[in-house]
C-alpha cells in the first residue's frame, strides 16, 4: 500500500490505537480487541525495544486487512528498521527531518509531533502527511485542532492524548482527521478493547456524518 492509499486509509477509519506492550503475545490480544471493534490502525511504539518483533508479527497475522505503524520514531535508523519489519506509517513526538526524508524514499506517511505553528508548517512542507498535535493535545483538548485550522484549514491535525467517546465528535467537528486512543484501546482483554473500540468508531462515524 502506497503513501496516499495510507493516509486515506487512517483518515477513514479516524480511530487508532496507541500501543506501547512488553510481549508480542499481548500485542496480538490488543490487536484482536482493536480489529474485532472495527478499528484497523494500530501505532506500535518504539518505546519498547521489542517493537519491530510486535509489528512483524500482527502483520503476518492480519496481513492488509490490518494497518500498522510505528510510533516514536526519533531517527532514520529506527524509522528504517520498522519499514523493514512491516510498519505503514510513522508516527513521532518531535519533527525530524532526515526521519521524513526515509519516509519520502519509501513512499510512508509521517505524522511528527508539533507544538508551534512554525514546527507544523516547517514539517508540511518538507512531506509531513499529518502534523501531530503533541504534547499539547493532553492539556488544550478539542479546541486545540481548531486553533490549528483557522490559519491553515489545509493543516492535516492528528490528535493524540485527551480522546474518548465523549469528545470525538468535538474533535472532529474542530478539524482533527485522525485521533488516537492509548488506554482504552490498550488495557484490559480483548473483549474490553473491541467494546472500547465500537464505540469509539460509533462515534467518529456519527461525527463524519454530522449526527
């Protein structure tokens, strides 16, 4: 799957999870739980060394039908290293150019974590296809998408921190195209995941859909 059939594929689904797990077992249980409830992109975090195994492996299991990426990816090397072992897109909390760079050679969306305006368009320009609304998200919330959009609606916001059931249709009326999601979409068994992730998805459809 090529660069633009990815970010169509996030922006659609609007719901992702964000995963940060010790074993690749538990990886697949999370994975079971996200897909069982309609949401079919996964962020894998490079947090834990073991992030490359954990994408190798959900990969192999779900093949297309689920969408892998990899997140907190601070260097080329490690960006590299995850498009080697399957990931789709990647996904940071800083802009870094060389790491855009890879993810131009491979054809890979980007989404760096951007605080300022000037970090969001700096990054846009050199081929960001999401800018990540990071750390900031947590603290400002919905409103902060917005904020983003007045000057620049063109701005492709990525939420992380901050969303839940209750706001998704706020984020998404404010702009933000893709959200994701750490603990509800990460804790408890796979049955708890794929509830957490119906509604989840129940509710960015009914956003899309002005509902």
């Amino acid at each position: 799957m090529g660069l633009p059939e990815t970010t169509l594929r996030i922006k659609k689904t609007g719901i992702f999870a964000v995963v940060r797990v010790e074993t690749i077992e538990r990886g697949l249980e999370i994975a079971k739980g996200c897909y069982d409830g309609g949401v079919d992109v996964m962020e894998i975090s490079y947090t834990n060394a073991n992030a490359g195994d954990v994408i190798k492996a959900i990969k192999e299991k779900y093949g297309d039908e689920m969408c892998i990426g990899a997140g907190t990816v601070l260097d080329p090397a490690t960006a590299r290293m995850a498009i080697m072992n399957g990931a789709e897109f990647m996904v940071a909390p800083n802009f870094d150019a060389q790491v855009q760079e890879i993810c131009n050679l491979y054809q890979v969306p980007y989404g760096p974590g951007c605080t300022t305006y000037s970090e969001a368009l700096t990054a846009l320009k050199a081929g960001a296809s999401f800018i990540k609304a990071f750390p900031i998200s947590n603290y400002y919330g919905p409103s902060l998408a917005k904020v983003f959009k007045v000057p620049c609606p063109q701005l492709p916001i990525l939420a992380s921190g901050g969303v839940n059931p209750e706001n998704v249709k706020e984020w998404v009326a404010n702009g933000a195209e893709a959200l994701g999601v750490g603990g509800l979409l990460s804790k408890g068994t796979s049955e708890d995941i794929a509830a957490n992730a119906k509604k989840l998805r129940d509710a960015f459809e009914q956003a899309k859909a002005g509902k």
